[in-house]
C-alpha cells in the first residue's frame, strides 16, 4: 500500500499556509501554548457562513480549500480525517449553555457543531460531495487511522483522490486542564528551546494539516506515504527494536536506507528517555530531529510532521532547526521515518519516500 501526496493545505503555528516548509522565520513563542497562525477566511468562506462556525471549523474548511487548489482537484473521492478531540471549542460552548440556561432554550448550533465529525461533514456540504466520509477519532493514533484508511481504498482504487487531514484545537477550558494535570511546562520562556527546560510536561499546540492522496504518479507530487503501522504499550526495549526492523524489513528496507528520522520528542522527561534511548541503540549515527517545538503537542500532531517530511523529500532540504544532533543528512533525501508516541501507550511509524 502506498499514498502519493499530491496537494497540501497546513495552518500551525508557524507560517505553512503558503506551503513552505519552514522559512527562515520561525516562529517563537513565549510560554507553554502555541496558537495557529490563522489566514484571512474570505477566499475562503463567506461571511455569512463564517459568522457560524467555530474557529476550528474555519481552519478546517480553509485548509482543505487550500489542498483541493493545490492538487488541482475539484471533486475528492472520499473526505478521512483524524482528531483527537473533535469540535472542542464548540462542545464546550453547548455545555456551558446547558448550565447557564438550566437546560432550556437552548440554540442548535452549538450542539449541531460539536461533534467530532462536523469538520469532515461541512466540508462534504460545502463541496456537495456525497461520497466516503469517515473521522477517526482514538487518542494520538487518530492521524494513522485516517492514513490507514486511505492507503487501503488507494490499494483497490489508485486512481481515487483522496481529501486526508489531521485536525485539533487547544481551547482555552482545555488548556486550564490539562495544565493542572500536569501536561505542560511552568517555567518555559521559549518554544524553540524546548529541550532546555528539563523535566515533566510539554507545550500545548494545535493544528490543521490537510493532504491529497492518490494512488497515481504525478511530477507534482510532493513525497509518498509508504508505510504505517502502530503498536500498543511494549513490555520491553526489544519489543520496541524488533518491531521497528521489522516495519522496515515489510517494506524490504533497513536503517540503512532511512536518510532521517523524525521523532516526537516533546520535553517531557517523564517519556522522551525512550527517544533518547534509540539514539543511542537502535538510530545511533543516524540523523534524528523532532518537531514539536514548532507546533506543540496535541493528538494529531503526526499530521505536521507528515507535512513537514514531505516538504523535505519535495525540496530535498532539511531545516537546521528541527536536528537533533550532529549527524549529517545525506543527499539525496529518499527515505522519512517518523516515529511518535504518547505517554509510552501508543506508538506509531509513518514512513514517507520520494516519488
């Protein structure tokens, strides 16, 4: 099974809306919450129909408007997306209005709007396109149930275009959770240097990384999705090796031929020792970077680092700013593997390669 990556739609925290991979500007943050850098709605969305959606809504339908206009398709074949936590933003206001309203009066739009599949399903109404529509909605894995999903109707149809996406948003009733739980950083100043303030907790992100996939070559293709596969809470180190070789023996490659490998360290102390560990072992000499210093952590975050990859196979360019170490990426750039876990529960492996 393979997903060639023929148009990309991306808002995060740093300037992608325009498709380029990580400018020289990047962006700093002051904090533990990075926000999307949002684009003007209009070209977009009406304003009529702005007024009434929810800000996650907004990114969602503009970055798959910026897909479709990239890979020149007017019509998707099918609409997969992944999220973690869905309308977030809207939830919340529809049970906010339960308690101020004591249950009564209360307006549909809100309650229409928070489900997790609003953002796949609006799309679908906007394009009048009445075909596949599936969210995938487990945990960090959600971005891979989506990819899965394509890559499977892609091996019985290649000529299928598919609109693939990973999507969620850090509101601000969330973020005061999850930051008494202990998710995320006191004491940080600076995103970019995230790995310079030991101990728990990481950087609150978010995001709407939009792709169209298809089984059919193109000169404009960007990179291939070649591979994916997750596994569930390994019992040991081994566990872990052995199921990375083999990912790659299915695929009839070795470490050998991965030419980067991005991971998903995130600044946690109490998780990236098992990052940490492979470098060490199992990608020792090999070139390693990471990524959520630029978007933060958030359940679909593999999206952005399937954006960024695919950026670097398309212009065989590697930013300085997402190296790990010292290792040097040698060119040509053929091979991406991305490896990500949360809370050392579920791992996953996105393989990317040149067209």
């Amino acid at each position: 099974m393979e997903a060639y990556i023929r148009g990309i739609g991306n808002i995060s925290p740093q300037h992608s809306w325009g498709n380029v991979i990580l400018a020289e500007d990047i962006v700093s943050y002051e904090g533990n919450r990075l926000n999307c850098i949002e684009p003007d709605y209009k070209e977009y969305i009406k304003p009529i129909q702005r007024r009434r959606m929810g800000r996650i809504l907004k990114m969602g339908v503009s970055a798959a408007g910026k897909c479709l206009r990239d890979a020149g398709v007017d019509m998707p074949d099918a609409i997969i997306m992944g999220t973690g936590l869905g309308m977030q933003g809207d939830t919340e206001k529809f049970l906010k209005a339960i308690l101020d309203n004591d249950e009564k009066f209360l307006t549909p739009t809100s309650f229409i709007q928070s489900t997790h599949n609003t953002v796949g399903a609006h799309i679908a109404v906007m394009l009048k396109c009445n075909k596949y529509n599936f969210t995938y909605v487990n945990d960090n894995l959600s971005f891979e149930g989506a990819l899965l999903d394509s890559m499977i109707r892609l091996s019985d149809d290649p000529s299928e275009k598919i609109l693939l996406a990973g999507i969620d948003e850090m509101t601000d009733s969330y973020f005061c959770i999850t930051k008494n739980a202990g998710f995320w950083k006191e004491d940080i100043s600076d995103n970019l240097g995230l790995l310079k303030h030991a101990g728990p907790g990481s950087i609150a992100g978010e995001g709407a990384s939009f792709f169209i996939v298809t089984g059919e070559t193109h000169p404009d293709n960007y990179a291939r999705f070649a591979g994916i596969d997750t596994f569930y809470k390994p019992e040991s180190d081994k566990e872990i090796d052995d199921f990375i070789i083999a990912f790659l023996a299915k695929r009839s490659l070795s470490l050998d031929d991965i030419d980067l490998i991005i991971t998903g360290i995130n600044g946690d102390s109490r998780w990236d020792s098992g990052y940490f560990r492979l470098q060490d072992t199992l990608f020792n000499g090999k070139p390693l970077a990471y990524y959520k210093h630029l978007c933060g952590e958030y359940y679909t975050s593999s999206s952005f680092a399937s954006w960024l990859a695919a950026g670097i196979l398309k212009t065989q360019s590697c930013p300085e700013t997402i190296l790990l170490n010292n290792n040097e990426v040698n060119k040509p750039i053929r091979n991406i593997l991305i490896y990500n876990y949360l809370r050392n529960t579920n791992h996953a492996l996105i393989l990317l390669s040149v067209c």
